[in-house]
C-alpha cells in the first residue's frame, strides 16, 4: 500500500498553561526516511506468573486484560514464558520457580500450574508470539546443584551437560507448542551472562564465558534441527548495551550461529544513549542483517511510583532504544510486582489480590497499542529537545502513529509537517496526570494541537474508507 503523507498544522484544543501564548513546536515527518520494522512490544512472566495465576478468577482475568487485551488493555502481543530451573531454596517464594523435569527426560506437565494458566490465558487475549527464556538449567546439570548460581559467581553449567540442557528446552517447547497450543517462536537459553551470579543474589541465574555461550548455542540450534520444530534461538540477553560488542563479535563471527540467529538480544539497564548509538552503529557495520531486540528493562530505582516521573522516565527509555538503537522488539520485565521498587506495570502486595495501577503501565500502551507488529518506524525531526517525537507506518491499515513524550512541565503547542495526500481521520490517547491512555479526540485533523505538561500522547492518523 502506498503510503499517504500530510501536511498539519497544530492551535490548541486545550489552552496553554496560565493563559499564555506559547510558540509552536514544529515535528517534521521524513517518510522517505524508512527504519526498522517492528516486531512487538511484550513482557515477562517471571516473579508473578505463578502467583497470580492461583488468584480469583476475577482478579486474574482483570491483570491478563489490563495486559494484553488490545481495546480495553495496552495489547501487548509478546509474552516471556519462564522455564523454571526448580530452585526452592530463595528466600522470596515470588522467585522460586518450578521445573518439568522428575527425571532425566521425565516430565510431569501438571506442575507450574499458575504460570501456565497465565502463558494460556495471555495467548487467549491475543498474544501472538512467545518466548520461552531461562535463567538456568534445572539444578542437576549446574556446578553448584543450584539454579541459583555458583557460590563463586563463576560459571555454573557443568561443561558435559550443554547437550543435555538443549533437550531440556526443546523438550519443553515442543510440548508447549504441540501439547498446550502455544505458539512459541523463540527460545532463550542465557540471561545477562555476564554478571557473577550466585546464590545470595536471591535468583536464578548462570555466568558463561563467551566460549561457553557458543558451546551452549550451538548445543541448541543443533537440537532444534533435529527436533523439526519451527522455533528459533533468542540470544543472548546482554546485561547492558556498553560490553554488548565482546558477545556479539564471539557469536556472529561463527557460521553456524550467524546463519540462525537474526537478532541479537540486549537489556538497556544501565545504558545510556551513547552506549546505544556505539552498539547499534557497531552492528550495523558488521553485521547488517541482523536486528536489535530490547528484551528486558525496569527502572532501577528503590520506592513506589506510581506517577508520571517513573512513566515519562520509562518513555524516554523506549524512545531512546526505538530511535537510537532501533530495535524491532520492546519487551518489559515485571509486569506485575509486589516489590517497593520503580518496577511493575500493576502493582500489588505480597498478600491479598490487591490491583494497583501505574502511570508506565498507560505509557507502555501508548507505544504497545498503537503500533502494529510490521509497522515501520519513520523518521522524524523537532525543533524542540523537550518534546520527543517517533513515528510509525502500518502497511496493513495505512494508518501513521505519532508518540509525542512532552518532557516538560508546561504545556506544549506542536505542528506536525508533512504533505496530505487524502482524507484522513485523527485519534488521540493521552496518559498524563489526568488521563490514563484516554482518547481525547476524535475527528478530523485539526490545525494544531496542545500536549498536555509531563504527558505522552498518541496520534492516530487513519485513511478514510473511499478516501
């Protein structure tokens, strides 16, 4: 479909703060300018799964629709299924984990009951794509008899159990997919291999080498072949963008893994935007073909927040890894959190089915909802550095989103440039202090428009039927 492009003006529907004129913010489309396709936004299971999937069933089905439910929810469309390694022995029983596993082969597909119900019912509500992940292999195959890492916090998967644990995960995800109906795409063996994951760091999780990271890979893809399952490898969840290069060179630089794996995994803890730009412009030299994924993310910080702070923060973590480091995939980690931290989408406590909304929750729906799996990513310019612009054409509809992050306190008057070539209806979602992904307007383009202080607001641009 040919895409349209139009020229906006943006006069207020609201006035501006205190009744003051205010210059408009011109944002300038370059739909020439074509980036990344877009795969999906999604989030993890892990820590609440297999506790909020023993709730009520009212409550249970209220956090899947909140999540994945595209008209009334933020339609997230990827979800990550947590392969347990069994590790019992944590203090907090939120991150304990199940395993299949009875025996060497054995598996007893009645346990992880609750997270199971969850990996169902988020498939019912329209996820379309899953990935299976593990933090570790089941205790047996570990150094330490852990899954919880090595003591030392060195690495933990005995050298003689790579192949073993590939069939565990193959295992697994063939009877995800042809056993339960869930349509897993992707299986990721390592998590943050980097870090020197040990038992008092109260999870799961291994330290590998790089040489170890191939070993392992290789074990996998060589097991999927064989399986004839339609899966493929997701690797490997680097810890941060900045060391994300020593991985990816050890990785791509072999045949086999770089003939099977089209992207390369990354988490923006701890990331700035150089770091981004250095990795992303790293990957596009040496390996063009392969894309970025954003896999995991929360803000790092201690105490609740439920506000606009955490969400305009969270926003501009997105917007940096679409449009720095321009990744196909934006995948959160805890969805759902009992913990006194900057983390869950919906908060809740550590006894009861309390349902606690949060501002991030709203503003990963800005992104989440709105742009489609295959939308792609054009470029655009603003004369203003508080007000963040990206934006999204969806060949299926013919529809372009704009996500406006309006950094500033105040509020903000925009034009939107670019030329008209037909008629065209506009929708806008604004999470702000008073709206909580709300649409604020319904009609045709107006001249101009306001974006309300600390807010992120969605333009939905749609061709009309005969048009």
């Amino acid at each position: 479909m040919k895409l349209l492009i139009w020229f906006l003006l943006i006069p207020l529907i609201v006035p501006p703060s205190h009744g003051q004129a205010q210059n408009v913010i011109t944002i300038t489309l370059h739909s020439a300018e074509t980036r990344q396709t877009i795969e999906g936004f999604g989030a993890s299971g892990a820590w609440w799964a297999q506790v909020i999937g023993g709730w009520s069933d009212e409550n249970r089905q209220r956090i899947i629709g909140l999540l994945f439910n595209p008209t009334t929810g933020i339609g997230l469309t990827i979800y990550r299924y947590n392969i347990g390694g069994g590790e019992h022995e944590l203090v907090d029983p939120w991150r304990m984990t199940e395993t299949f596993e009875t025996d060497v082969g054995v598996y007893d597909w009645t346990r992880d009951a609750n997270a199971m119900w969850v990996l169902h019912a988020a498939h019912d509500a329209g996820v379309s794509d899953v990935v299976v992940f593990a933090n570790s292999a089941p205790g047996r195959m570990t150094i330490s008899g852990r899954a919880a890492g090595n003591p030392g916090g060195t690495s933990n998967l005995l050298p003689d159990m790579h192949n073993d644990f590939a069939q565990y995960l193959v295992d697994i995800t063939r009877h995800l997919i042809e056993g339960e109906g869930i349509p897993v795409r992707w299986i990721s063996p390592i998590n943050e291999p980097q870090w020197d994951w040990q038992p008092s760091k109260g999870q799961e999780g291994t330290h590998y080498t790089t040489d170890e990271i191939v070993s392992v890979l290789l074990a996998l893809q060589n097991t999927i072949d064989q399986s004839g399952l339609d899966v493929e490898i997701s690797a490997i969840d680097a810890g941060e963008w900045g060391s994300a290069a020593i991985y990816a060179r050890r990785i791509y630089d072999e045949p086999v893994l770089a003939a099977a794996l089209d992207h390369f995994a990354v988490h923006s803890y701890w990331s700035s935007p150089d770091d981004k730009a250095q990795f992303a412009d790293f990957m596009a030299r040496h390996y063009p073909g392969v894309s970025l994924w954003m896999s995991e993310w929360t803000e790092m910080q201690q105490g609740r927040d439920y506000g606009m702070d955490s969400a305009l923060f969270m926003a501009n973590v997105i917007h940096d890894d679409l449009t720095i480091g321009g990744v196909t995939s934006w995948q959160y980690w805890i969805a759902v959190s009992k913990y006194n931290f900057r983390d869950g989408l919906i908060y809740t406590r550590e006894y009861g089915e309390q349902i606690e909304l949060t501002k991030r929750l709203w503003v990963l729906g800005n992104y989440s909802r709105y742009i489609q799996p295959g939308s792609v990513r054009l470029d655009v310019t603003s004369d203003n550095e508080l007000v963040r612009t990206s934006a999204y054409h969806d060949p299926g509809s013919g529809s372009v989103t704009f996500v406006v992050i309006n950094n500033s306190a105040d509020r903000q008057s925009i034009m939107l440039a670019g030329l008209d070539s037909g008629v065209r209806t506009l929708d806008i979602y604004e999470t702000s202090e008073a709206n909580d992904l709300t649409r604020i307007y319904s009609g045709t383009p107006q001249a101009d428009y306001g974006l309300a202080p600390s807010s992120v607001t969605t333009f939905v641009f749609q061709v009309l039927q005969g048009g």
